[in-house]
C-alpha cells in the first residue's frame, strides 16, 4: 500500500514496492495524491512503470540549454534557432517541470504568443508553429537520446495556429532606389565621427544588391567564401543549400561587379556579417526610407520574379533559385499586372 500523509499545506504520497525505486510525490489535495498512488502501483503491477524523477525534477530550460548547446550548431540555421531558444528561456514556459507540460500549457503558450503581452509583441500563426515545431523537437531529443521520460509529446496534442498566406511583397523602383541610399556608407565628419543618414555597416549594401541579382537566401550568402567565387565566369558555387543539394548560382553585370569591388576578410568568407546584425541594419534602413512591411527575404521573391522575365524556360528558372518544384517556385514568383498586360499586347 501507499503511504499518504500530509505535511504542512500538501500531502504527500509515497510508494514502495521491490524492485522499483522508491516514488514520492507531492500535492495539493489528498484525492490527487491517491490518484497518482494508485496510478503508479498499476503500472508496476502491470509491468509499464517508467521512473518518472528526471522529468519531474528537470525543467524545460534545462532542456532548452542543452538543446542550444548540443544540437543547434549542427543544423543548418543554428545561429537563427539559437537566439528563438534565448527567446524562449526568457519565457515563463521555461520554468515548468518537464512532467508538468501538457497540452494545456501548450496552448496557453500558444494563445499568449498571439495576443502577446505587456513584454511581448503580437506574432503571426507562422511564427508560433516554428517555435511550436521547435518545442517539440527539444522534447522528442530529450526521449530519444537523453533518456528523460516524456509520456506524450504535448505539442502532439494540440491545435496549431493557421500559417499566414503566402508573402507577395514587390520592391517598386523608387523603393529599391530609396532603400539603396539608405544602405549607402554613412559619411563621417573631419574627427572621423558618423554623421546622420546611411548605415555604418559597410557589408549590407553589398549583400542586399546580391539578394536582387541572385535571388539567394541569406544563409547562402552569408556564407559564400572567396574561393566559391568565379569572377571570370560569372557564378559562385553553394556547396551547402537549404534543400541540401550544392548548386552554381550565375551573377549578373551588377551582381560580378559588385563581388568584385569588395576588400577580402582574412577567414575567407565574401561577408563578414552575422545574420542578427544584417538583419537589425535591413530594418532599420528600410524605416529611415519608409518601407512598410519589407522583410529580407522578401528580396528572394523580388529576385525570382524578376528572373522570371529574363529566363523564359522554368528549368533554367529553378536552376537559378534552388526551388525543386515548381508549385514551390510559384510561391516565390509574383509577376505584376501591368507587365504581364505589356506582353498581351
């Protein structure tokens, strides 16, 4: 039989039965205790028991931490998923027991991520399935490979927000033309100070006008390295694409002679910039020339579409751009009314 006695405001329950460890638990009521008591004595009697103490004793910011630390530098987009785990740790989702999230708590996450809150914006239904997908490889890592018991992975469980509609976002001439001078190096007074306007990276520039000729991702440019460039012949060679498959990238007359203008760092790589400090400086340029609702990667859709005009057979389209179909390549190519109207006649 169980013991079950109370200690102050909580009872506290107690099974021991050979040759198991000893399981103890505490809560608020008596019914829970005699519940759980029961509950873990059928499971031993059954032959299903499974030692629950390391979920009970580990919170999910002891997971998170060494997730970040043993699995995200080995995938691709590691640094990216590194800084939603710090996110994520500062959440009070953090501070829950391994054994105490359910699905319920999952979705209290969920729906406060949606509305946000005093310390946090509102984000998008794409956002949250992200962290909501991360969440849950943590836990299934946490199974798998470090033994810690979780019955039912929570997020299994529960219903997932709807993803946004796919991104259309065009660049207009005159906001290309204006993003382009936000972007220029900020000019510096006779003391060698900045002066007002610009950017003081000098590598966004650079990397932006790449993003339209090529139509590259920002991972794949971010680690472009000098010898993977052929100025003579005009491409750059990935090695390591996101759908995992190498390919050559063609530069266009811009593209060529903008690589070809640029200093040499001393590790090789084309730019040496993070994608956290590209990104704070994109965002920035783009609210100084008054670019509503333009992300980076929006420039890959500008590129494609773009592309689209100048390369009329699909393969050589999807060559280009990595895309390994072609109702994937749709979603990146957003021709305007206006010039497919030209083409009509």
């Amino acid at each position: 039989m169980a013991g079950i006695w109370k200690r102050g405001k909580y009872w506290r329950a107690e099974v021991r039965r050979k040759p198991h460890p000893l399981q103890t638990c505490t809560f608020d009521t008596r019914a829970e205790a005699e519940a759980w008591a029961r509950r873990i004595e059928s499971e031993m009697d059954r032959g299903g028991f499974v030692d629950r103490k390391d979920a009970e004793m580990t919170s999910f910011d002891d997971l998170l931490k060494r997730y970040a630390e043993e699995i995200s530098p080995k995938k691709k987009g590691g640094d990216g998923e590194i800084l939603r785990i710090r996110k994520l740790r500062k959440d009070k989702l953090a501070a829950y027991k391994v054994s105490e999230l359910t699905s319920k708590v999952m979705s209290d996450y969920r729906d406060r991520r949606l509305a946000g809150d005093p310390k946090s914006k509102p984000v998008t239904g794409s956002t949250v399935n992200r962290e909501l997908t991360l969440i849950g490889h943590v836990l299934t890592v946490a199974l798998k490979d470090w033994g810690i018991p979780v019955e039912v992975n929570p997020v299994s469980k529960m219903r997932r927000p709807k993803e946004n509609r796919a991104r259309s976002r065009r660049l207009s001439v005159d906001e290309e033309k204006r993003l382009l001078t936000e972007l220029a190096p900020s000019p510096r007074d006779g003391s060698g100070r900045f002066e007002p306007g610009g950017c003081r990276n000098q590598w966004v520039l650079p990397v932006v006008i790449i993003a339209i000729e090529t139509a590259m991702r920002r991972s794949e440019i971010l680690a472009l390295r000098w010898d993977d460039v052929f100025l003579d012949d005009r491409y750059v060679r990935l090695h390591d694409s996101k759908n995992g498959e190498p390919r050559d990238v063609p530069l266009s007359t811009t593209a060529a002679a903008t690589l070809s203008t640029l200093s040499r760092a001393l590790d090789g790589r084309v730019f040496p910039i993070t994608g956290e400090a590209l990104k704070k400086a994109f965002t920035r340029a783009c609210e100084r020339a008054n670019l509503e609702n333009l992300h980076f990667h929006d420039l890959r859709h500008e590129a494609t579409s773009r592309l689209a005009t100048r390369l009329g057979n699909i393969l050589e389209l999807s060559a280009v751009t990595g895309h390994k179909t072609v109702q994937m390549l749709k979603r990146y190519y957003h021709p305007r009314a206006t010039d497919l109207a030209r083409k009509l006649g």
